[in-house]
C-alpha cells in the first residue's frame, strides 16, 4: 500500500480509512471466516461476513494513491524506489514470521513448504504456480500488477489519457463477462486475464477518478472524472450485479469523503495508528491470527476472549514490524538512493 500525501503532510483522513479496511478484513477472518474453515465448538457473540470487501476499499484507495504519485513524480526510478521501499522489507519480514510461526503452532492444510516461501519474495510467485505462505498475498499481486500498468502510462508520457487505457480495459471486463455468460468461452488466457487484472480495474479506476476530481478543478479533468467512474460503477453493475455496483459507489464515497478532509473523526489519533500500521497488520494476520485461534480453542479459551487476544497479539505485531523494519527500512533504501543520486 502506498502513503498518500497531500503537500508535504499525508492525507490522514485516507491513511485511517485504510486501516479500517484492514480492521474489517482482519475481524472477517477471525469470526466468519475462521469459524467455516475450522468450525470451532464454539463461535463470537460478532461476525463480520463483510468485512472481506475492505480489500475493495484497498484497491481505491490504491487508485486514489499511485495515480497521486505519479503525477508528482519527476523520475521513474523515484517511483520504483518509492514503492519497492514501501511494500517488500515489511512484507519479506512478514512471509519469514508467518512461515517460522504456523510451522511451530501449526495450521492444517495451509501449511507450505520451505522452498514455496522463497518462491514468495518476489510476491508475483502464484503466476508461477508457487502458493502463498499467507493467503492474503494474493491481493499484493493484483496490486503489483496496477502498478506495472500505471508506471507503463507514466513512462510513455500518456498519464493525461488514463481514461482511455482504462475506457477500453472496462470494456474488455465486459466483453469477457458476456464471453463467458453468452458463449461460454473465455476471451482471454487465464494468465493473462490475470495479468491484466481485468476483474479488479473497475475499483482502481474509481480511486483514479476520485484523485482528478479532487485535484483538478478544470472542467475537462472533471469531465473525464466522472465518465471513468460511471463507467466504473456501471461495469461492476453488469459484471457482478446491481448490488456491487452500489458498493462500489459507498465506498468511492466514503474515499472521496476522506480525501476532501470531510471525515475529521478520522484524525483521531488511535484512528491514525491503525492506519500506520495497516500493510503489516494485512501481512501478518491470517494465518498467524489462525494458528493462535486453534491453540486458544483447544486450551478451552472462551471464543469471544480468543478473538480479542489473537487480535491484540494482531495488532502488537503489525507495530512491531512497522517501527522495527517498515519505517526504518523505508527511510534508509530512500535516503541510499537520493545519497546516489546526489540529491539532498
């Protein structure tokens, strides 16, 4: 995930929707999630059976962030530095502790193989056929994947027709659904589709529409704002139905919201916290989460009581990796390259 900013300050209100999104994700996989996988004897008084579209809310945000990013960024290498600097020390950190640590807890049929977790450094493993270490690695692909493409755009100078690449990538979403649904055939390879991550650009775009909205008061931007995102809403619309379409436009407006300094409760400093440290608690939850569930729940742990240890357990960890390894890690690979670079 990348750190929005908005001049010299971050974009608080952003950056704590974000770690909400991955409070949500992190209670739908120790409640509902956990609960049909292991089906304890016992269940929480709460579930969260929605909370896994906080990955949705990911992606926009996501939009939102990189397309900022690359509009203000001078070198190409400034944004490779950037984004590797941000996303691969916490998260090389991340695949060894959730390896060392379900292999000593254990964690039934989720467990992988030594040399599967080398495979995961490179983070775009599961194209290859390696499997996760944690199973929510697979949404940093599809990220990496949006990354790729942006910066594609960017190195070609064609940033300003970003509603053009993404115009026909949307209709390719819905070729491909109507492929499939009319004909039964797929239009494109799996991989490729992959790839291309055609299913999830519709939630990437509606961050990129939400950014030039916000950012560029002249008509035209505005203009091609609001076609990417009605063409972002009416794709999910046809492609998944009316209700994820309305999602869709819920959480696009609750980015909007943030981003425009509308949500001040978002500045509230526990609220900022978890937005800090939203990537490593996202990396580390899972299956490590699982793993002291199962113990808890064979001790005799009441199920209420488990869940709020193992998310306290969570959260201590998320920190630990972000002051420990995310930060320090991140400000010392910048200042290497600006010290390279000879800029000050």
């Amino acid at each position: 995930m990348a750190e929005p900013k908005q001049g010299a300050g971050r974009l608080l209100e952003v950056d704590a929707l974000r770690g909400l999104a991955a409070m949500a994700v992190v209670l739908f996989h120790y409640t509902t999630h956990f609960a049909t996988l292991y089906a304890p004897a016992t269940r929480p008084a709460l579930s969260l059976p929605v909370g896994h579209f906080g990955v949705n809310l990911f992606f926009i945000i996501s939009g939102f962030v990189i397309f900022m990013t690359l509009e203000r960024t001078r070198e190409p290498m400034d944004f490779v530095v950037s984004r590797f600097s941000r996303l691969f020390p916490a998260y090389w950190l991340a695949v060894l502790l959730t390896f060392t640590i379900t292999h000593a807890l254990g964690l039934p049929q989720k467990l992988v193989s030594a040399q599967a977790a080398l495979g995961n450094v490179v983070m775009i493993h599961n194209l290859f056929g390696v499997p996760h270490v944690d199973g929510v690695y697979w949404t940093l692909e599809v990220e990496l994947m949006f990354y790729a493409g942006m910066f594609t755009l960017y190195r070609l100078r064609r940033l300003d027709q970003v509603h053009l690449a993404l115009g026909a990538m949307l209709a390719l979403r819905i070729a491909y659904h109507l492929g499939q649904r009319l004909w039964g055939v797929d239009l494109l390879p799996w991989t490729l589709y992959r790839i291309l991550i055609v299913q999830f650009l519709p939630w990437f775009t509606l961050g990129i529409a939400t950014y030039l909205w916000l950012q560029h008061a002249d008509r035209t931007h505005r203009r091609r704002a609001a076609g990417m995102a009605v063409a972002a809403l009416l794709t999910l619309a046809l492609t998944e139905g009316l209700g994820m379409g309305l999602l869709a436009l819920a959480l696009a407006g609750a980015v909007f919201a943030a981003a425009s300094g509308a949500l001040g409760v978002l500045r509230l400093r526990p609220l900022v916290w978890l937005g800090a440290i939203s990537y490593p608690l996202y990396l580390v939850h899972e299956n490590i989460g699982w793993s002291v569930l199962l113990r808890l729940h064979a001790a005799g742990i009441e199920a209420n009581l488990a869940v709020l240890l193992t998310l306290a357990l969570a959260l201590a960890l998320a920190h630990a990796v972000h002051v420990s390894v995310e930060m320090p890690a991140m400000r010392w690979l910048r200042q290497r390259y600006r010290q390279r670079r000879g800029k000050p």
